[in-house]
DNA sequence: TCAAATATATGACACAAGTCATATTTTTGC
DNA sequence: GCAAAAATATGACTTGTGTCATATATTTGA
C-alpha cells in the first residue's frame, strides 16, 4: 500500500452514485475531514479477518474480492466490490473485528473515512441508516442464493453463475464480451466452491462446446443469453 | 390460521427482550396500536416467497422456518425463528416482495405490526434503525459460514452441524440433552443441503458412533462437546 | 535475463453422495 | 377405526468431482 495524495475531497468525488450520494455537498465535506487514502497493488490485502475497524472504506477506483477463510485452508469468495462500494461496514456498525479479508483484484484506490465522520453523517442524515439497511438487505439476498447454489447446483452451473456474475458485476470491456476483470483458475475455484482442477476441466469443457472464449488470462462470453440459458 | 384474541398489548407483552426492548412504554403503545394477531399450525405458511407485504411480523410464540425454493423444486432452509423474533422485515423495509417463505414448524402465534406504525417507530427511536443492521448483519455473517459449509464440509460434518444449530437455537429440552424442537428427515435435510435419503443413514450412522440418540421424531445429544469435536 | 515460484493443464483413480426403487412404519383426516 | 398419504428406512447402482501426481507454461523478483 503506498499513500495516495492525488484523490478529491469527498464533496468533488468523481464516483457521484457512490453510498453516500444523497449527501448535501456540506455533509460530504465533513465526512471527508482528515481522510486519508491509498493505492494497493492486485493482490494486496486491505484488511484482514480477525483485524479491528475505527474507520471505513471507500473505493476510488479499482475492483477488490471479500473472502473468508474455510476448513483446511482453503478460500471462499463471499462477494466483489468495485469503484465507489464502500467496505468494512459491517465491523464499523458493529464494533465487531471484520469477519473477512478484502483483497485488490486489480490496483486499488480506497479512501478511509473516521468513524467519527461516519457516525456523524448518519446523524445528520437519516436516509444514510435506511441506504446500510437496503445495502446490507441486499448482500443478504445475494447471499442466501449463493447458499442454494452451493446446495443445489452442479459444479458446471456453479462456474457458468460465477461467470455470469463476474459480467453482472463488473461488466464487459469496450469489445462487449470479454469479462472485465482477470482472474486466476483459483479464484473462479473459490467463488464456485469447487478445486482448482475441477474449474480448469470445466471451463475447457465451456470453451469446447463455444460458450466461452479463453484468451490468455481472459475470458469471453460471446452470447451472453445463450450462457444464461444453460442455468435457467 | 386463526384470528387470535388473547396477545396483550406491545407494552405489556411477555418477550421483554425483543427487537423493540429499547422502546419506552408509550413507543411501545403507539406501535403496538391497530395490531391484530393469529395463530398457526404446525406446516402452515406465514408468508410466501412473492408475496406483498405491508407489515411486520413479531413472533409471540412458537418456532419458524424460513425457506427458499431452489432449481428443481426442492426447498434450502435459511434460517430459523423463534418467540420475540421479527420476521418480514427485508420485505418491509425494501418495499420488496418476500424473497423467501416462512413457515410454522409448531403451533405459533404471530403479532402483525402496521408498517405505519413501525416506520414512527424507526423515526422516533434511531436506536432502532441500528438494532436492524444489526440484526441483518448477524444473519449476513450467518449466511455466509453457511456458504462455506456447504462448499467445503463433507455431508456428515453439514448434519452435525445442522444439529449443533438447533440446539444454538431452540436449546435443549429440560433434561438437557433433547434439542427441543421436532423436524423431519426432509426438513433435515434442507438445513444441510443434502437428500433425505443421505440423512437419515447418517443419522443412523451418528447414532451407531453413539454421538446422537434418537427417540421417534426426538434427536437427543449425549454429549454436547464430543459433537462440537467432529466438525472443529 | 534468469531461476524460482506459481499457475495451468492433464491423467489416473477413488469414493461420497445422489438417484431410483421398494418395503415398512407413522401420521393424517374423515 | 381405517384407508390413504407421508415419512422413514434400505438396497443397488452410478457418477460427478475431489485428490494426488506430474508435466508444461507463465509470472515474479532480483
């Protein structure tokens, strides 16, 4: 992580649809008092399990995964987060360690805001609680069907799911197939839930029946209905 | 479902450590004001998956399951809740349908609270807005160990652990060692993802191994940490 | 640039757990 | 009390997917 001094101050933020977007533009500069930032690396982590919170995340700009460590040392990937998500909410709210690591995916601007700011923004603002509840309601959501996807679904449907919500979250490049973020055969792995070899077999069975293209680290979905289809 | 007549008023109800325990007694008045209440058989649906809502549900008595219906028709219980829980609040404070069913597993009573009422409270109690996130925090963290149960653990150690969350839930029966409440292979099954016919040999296979004792619809723990041991 | 580390790919093999069928027991509703 | 429905139990069989080992390709860091 290296100290970034180049990030805006909150009220002139370049993400304008981030969480805190019904802010007034003098709430957004009380929130930002003494923040700070920094770049991370891909592969750097930006907060670890088990470590404790006084402040909160928001992301500039880059792509970071949220994983929690299972049994036998192996990852699951609990969720993404991307420019203008905000992360470690659930600890700050709490008081509570985090109770998952979030990692740069890609290189990573987060700045980090005082508890302090936040808690007083949410006084100021009560439509601030109402937008944490939508927030986390939501990830609820993802999550209970992330359950029965594990539960339910064969390893194939689980990867074509991981596919498609790679799509859904961060979207395609300008070419308007190839997923926009790169990922190693592991990753996919643990956002499935399946071992590495398996994810490797798959996918090329994917490429083989020409619902996915592999070229080099990325991957392209040439017929986005067409993969849907396959996990109706 | 029957109308039920015998719920006393919010202020003076018996689950004095409820999601609304903050409140004052005149809150507790005003959001108890125009409830109704009814009780439910066992198996009998409270909501369904889809359905509008337009009110909060405050469980006085009894135990609930909550479920979601996967690929091919089969169901994956969520969660459970028991008397002075609240239930349909994602719904509710989303103006979204359920996204899950909630269903008796005993005879349960049922408080319906207006959403009129509970959106006063919210604005008169900010304590309560906090309460909620954590409450949906809580089943977050809950929702994601169970992701990784069922993408990492094998069958057996996912029934263990099914069993292990009952008695985290509803407690032992008074001789201490009967989890206290009664479900089926099916519903069993459900918690863990796996089929009825996997349960029920394994847990004939627990019994044999003498780390459980069944007695009809009865599953009794001998011993609490030796169970605890199998899935550490 | 190069050696070491890591990621990807592939083959072989084993088995956990699902499906299907059937028998038996228990529960339900009239 | 009784028939029907549902739950529980069991056997047989199949296979999806994990593990382990090894080869090859790519990335990393000095």
């Amino acid at each position: 992580m290296k100290k970034d001094i180049n990030v805006p101050d909150c009220s002139s933020c370049k993400n304008k649809d981030n969480f805190f977007c019904n802010l007034s533009i003098s709430e957004k500069k009380r929130l930002g008092l003494n923040k700070k930032s920094g770049t991370y690396k891909k592969g750097e982590v930006i907060f670890n399990e088990g470590g404790l919170s006084n402040r909160l995340y928001c992301i500039y700009k880059g792509k970071v995964k949220i994983t929690k460590l299972g049994t036998e040392g192996k990852d699951q990937l609990i969720r993404f987060s991307k420019t203008a998500d905000i992360l470690g909410y659930r600890a700050l709210f709490n008081n509570d360690p985090y109770n998952a690591t979030a990692t740069a995916i890609e290189e990573t601007t987060v700045c980090f805001l005082p508890k302090s700011n936040i808690m007083e923004a949410l006084t100021s603002n009560t439509d601030l609680s109402l937008r944490l509840i939508q927030l986390l309601s939501s990830n609820l959501r993802d999550a209970e069907n992330h359950i029965i996807e594990m539960g339910q679904r064969t390893a194939t449907e689980r990867l074509i799911l991981a596919l498609l919500l790679l799509h859904e979250t961060f979207g395609f490049a300008e070419d308007g197939k190839t997923i926009n973020v790169k990922l190693s055969r592991r990753e996919l792995a643990d956002m499935a839930g399946i071992s590495s070899e398996t994810a490797i077999r798959l996918l090329i069975k994917l490429k083989e029946r020409n619902l996915i293209e592999l070229k080099q680290k990325n991957i392209l979905i040439p017929d986005l209905k067409k993969l849907q289809n396959e996990v109706e």
